[in-house]
C-alpha cells in the first residue's frame, strides 16, 4: 500500500517541477489609486498567468490579468502581488495499478480502500481483481487523482511584489458640496461667481441657466487659461465667467437684465498612492450646490451692508458700513425712512459721504429708520437693508430742578445738567392773591427771566429777590427752567420745562 502512495507522490511532484521560467518574476505595483469611495484599482507589471493579490495577509482575488479592483476600508492596509504558476497534468487523471499482495494485505487495501473512500465521500475503485493463489491476492487499484484532492492543474507561488503600503482616507470630496454661493458682475460686465471650496478642487463645473436652457462650463485650475479666471483666498473661490472663454466652450455668457441661475460642481484628480502623482482620468466629484438665482447688475451697484447703527451721544447716531467701490470713489447716500403708520411715506437724503461712516447730529427724541445707497456718475446702485435706531437724549428731559428757601430772600435752585446742555434760561413769575394753599389758582406775572452757563453734573443757582414779601402770607414765586442748545447748523433746540412754586415766609 505504501508503494501506491509513493508513486503517487512521484507523478504529482515530477508535474510541478516542469514549466519554471520567467513567471516567477515579481510583480511591481506601478499604479493605484482611489476609483470610488472604498474601491482601490490597482495595475502591475509581471510574466505571469495567474496573479494572487493579498490584503493586509489575506487573499483578496486570483485574476488573469494585470490590473484589479479591490475593497479597501478606512486605515492603514499592506498589498502584495503573487505571481502564480498553472502547471497541467497532460495525463488521464485515472492511473490503475495491478500488485500481487499476499492474501491478508490484499484484503487490508480492499478494505482500506472502500474505508478511506466512504470517509472522503469519494470511489477510489479499488477492488479484488484475482482470488488466491498460491498466499496471493491480485489487486487491481484504479485511483482518480482529482478524488484524491490531486487536482491535475497545480498553483505554484512566484517571488511576490514588494508591499505597497496605503494609508487610506475616502476623499470628503465625494460627500462634499459647495456652500454659500453668490453672484456679482465686474465692470466688464462678466458674472462672478464665489464659494467655499475647503476640499482644494481642481476643477469647477458651473451650470449656467436661462430659462429653459442650460450650459456648463469647466474651469481647470491647471489650464493657463482656465486658471486665470480664477482666485483663492482661504477657502473662498471666486469664478469669473468670461464671455469668450464660455463661448469656446460652446457656452452663452450671462447677459445683464436678464435673469439666471447658477450651481457649481467642484471635481477634484485622485493621486497614485505609488508616486504621489495626479491621474487626471479619474476624478472624484463633489454634489452639485444649492441653485442660486442672479440677475447681473454693475459690480458697484451692490448693495452696501450695514454693520453698525446707534446713538452713540446725546443727539448723535451714527452709521457705519461695508461696500467694496473698486477705487471708483463711490459716494454713499445715507437715506432716512419715512414711515406713517408704519408704512413707507417717502425718503429724506440725510447727507452724502465717499467714506464708510456717516453721524448725525441734533437728532431729538424718536425711533428712526435708515439705509445706504451707493452713488456713481449720477446712477444709483442697490440699497442696503433698512436698520432702525431709537434715540433717547438726556438733554431733551426736563431738569429735576429742586427749590429751597435759604434767606428771607433767597431760594436756591439745584438741578442736574448733562454735558450736551450750553446754558439754561430761567424764568421767575410773581404771584397775586392771598391764600397760600391756593397755589393753583394763583395768577402769575413775570418777574424776571435770565440765562445761566451749564456746566456738566450738579448746578446751583442762588436766586434773590429785591421786592418786599408782600402781603402777610409771603410772596408766592414760580420758577421755570429748560436746558438750551444749538445745532450745528446754528438752530437752536430746547429741552423739556421743568416748573416749582415757592412761597417766602
């Protein structure tokens, strides 16, 4: 039985030693890189039929060819390439023996035979072939080498590439999308197009609608042309769309009055992972961007945007604001809105600037609206969002005037005086009658009138009176008080009346 096995053994070694040659090169990765998210495509060079490739210790695929796609999750992976050598049995892969075993050995094979069979699910076709003679038994074996598990067709390992080491990320292009996109015009009159681009694309597909027609345009950042069209700053992208540039794409420019809508596409080269170098054939891009629709008006004609309004001093508003002029000397016209009932009645030019902040002084006590208009050559550009602003002067209150008696003829007056107030004009009345509880229904002449210089914080002022008291219950004195300013315009302008009465005793 042994003497079967060896034989065997023989024939299946002698197969393989036969056909070595230059299949057993090693296999060099000469490019790979990401198709799709999760897919790696991989080529070789190398003589063989037959490859393995293995990832990370495990076999991924057998392939005939020189190039294959394989899964890849996210991390660290190890790929190595096997050269792999088809050697064919030329033979039937039945073989019959015919042995004459003793009796007993002949009755063991048969036995074994049907045995081993029965455990391996397989007919070795081993059977009695003779009956005794003379202690022997004639066996005849027929075996079938691919029941063995022999398979005629042999794989044989060549030298393996060397590893190709991936440290793999999906590309986030391939989940991105532009965001924030918007539309100005330049003052050729050609639409630029900006957006956050955080991925560093290489190319930028635009959809340029009009009505029922739609182009698209390409702009690569590694074309001469095509890059001069377009600016970085972070990761803002700003596209000009320049009309001669589109119509060699076959593209209509966007023409101003009418209206359009814009989205982007940002499409980005994948690299081989062997050389760091770009495969510009396959590229991954990002989903389209939200639409945005855009009818183009003068770069300048933008409108501005306030950043800044409130009472910044007693009768002062001021206006600051954002807006790019181009170096035109843009002048800004700062509008007040007028509304009635809360409805737009009109607008009142407060004033023009060419700077980027506008105060407005003398402004009493209410709540006002405004906006910003850019102005050039005689033309108007878009204006800005209306703001609203609540003025609440100190100055325009009444003064808390306080009244004491300190002489038989002497009442002293003290108020508080905020710094926009120049002076205060007091005015004294006298009072006729003789109930003093009466004070309401006293009639009052004037007396005096005079002004006093305002100085910011506390105030006093000591008032004497040359007359005598008059009748027995004493005179009755009225004082009235208000604060007085001007405008820059020279107008002047009055605070509230504060009044109190004093009866001398």
């Amino acid at each position: 039985m042994a003497l079967i096995f060896v034989i065997v053994l023989m024939m299946a070694a002698t197969a393989l030693a036969e056909g070595s040659g230059e299949w057993n090169t090693a296999p060099v990765i000469t490019r790979a890189y990401e198709q799709s998210s999760g897919k790696v495509y991989l080529e070789w060079t190398g003589n063989a039929a037959l490859y393995q490739v293995y990832v990370d210790g495990n076999k991924a695929a057998d392939v005939t060819v020189r190039h294959h796609m394989i899964d890849l999750s996210k991390g660290t992976h190890a790929i190595i390439i096997y050269p792999i050598y088809e050697e064919k049995i030329n033979a039937d892969t039945k073989i019959g023996l015919d042995v004459d075993l003793p009796l007993s050995v002949g009755d063991a094979v048969n036995g074994i035979a049907n045995s081993v069979g029965g455990m391996l699910g397989i007919d070795l076709g081993s059977w009695l072939k003779g009956g005794s003679n003379s202690g022997t038994t004639a066996v005849s074996i027929g075996l079938d080498l691919k029941a063995l598990g022999l398979d005629p067709k042999n794989l044989i390992a060549g030298t393996p590439s060397e590893p190709l080491n991936i440290d793999y990320r999906p590309d986030p292009i391939l989940d991105g999308v532009p965001e924030h996109l918007s539309a100005s015009i330049d003052f050729d009159n050609r639409v630029a197009l900006s957006f956050s681009d955080p991925y560093n694309a290489d190319e930028y597909e635009i959809m340029i609608k009009n009505g029922g027609n739609v182009n698209y345009a390409t702009f690569r950042r590694t074309g001469e042309e095509d890059a001069s069209f377009i600016t970085r700053s972070n990761d803002r992208v700003t596209v000009l769309l320049d009309p001669d540039f589109l119509l060699r794409q076959g593209c209509a420019a966007p023409s101003p009055g009418q209206e359009y809508r814009f989205s982007v596409v940002m499409r980005r080269y994948t690299r081989d992972f062997t050389n760091g170098e770009i495969i510009a054939t396959n590229i991954h891009a990002s989903r389209k961007s939200a639409e945005i629709a855009y009818k183009p008006v003068s770069l300048w004609k933008t409108a501005p945007v306030i950043t800044f309004a409130s009472q910044t001093a007693d009768g002062e508003i001021t206006l600051r604001w954002e807006h790019e002029d181009h170096g035109l000397g843009i002048e800004y016209a700062v509008m007040q809105v007028n509304r009635v009932l809360g409805v737009v009645s009109g607008e009142t030019q407060m004033g023009r600037t060419q700077g980027h902040e506008f105060i407005l002084r003398d402004v009493l006590n209410a709540g006002y609206n405004f906006c910003v208009v850019p102005v050039y050559g005689g033309e108007k550009g878009s204006s800005s969002d209306e703001v609203h602003v609540e003025v609440r002067n100190d100055w325009i209150l009444a003064p808390a005037l306080e009244c004491e008696q300190t002489g038989a003829t002497q009442v002293k007056l003290t108020w508080m005086a905020p710094a926009s107030i120049e002076k205060y004009h007091i005015v004294v009345y006298t009072g006729s009658g003789s109930a003093v509880l009466r004070l309401v229904n006293l009639g009052f002449s004037k007396y005096t009138e005079f002004d006093v210089d305002a100085v910011e914080g506390r105030m006093e002022y000591i008032f004497e009176y040359d007359q005598k008291t008059g009748p027995a219950g004493g005179a009755k004195l009225k004082f009235e008080i208000w604060g007085l300013r001007h405008t820059d315009a020279g107008e002047e302008q009055k605070s509230a009346v504060s009044s109190r009465i004093v009866v001398l005793k």
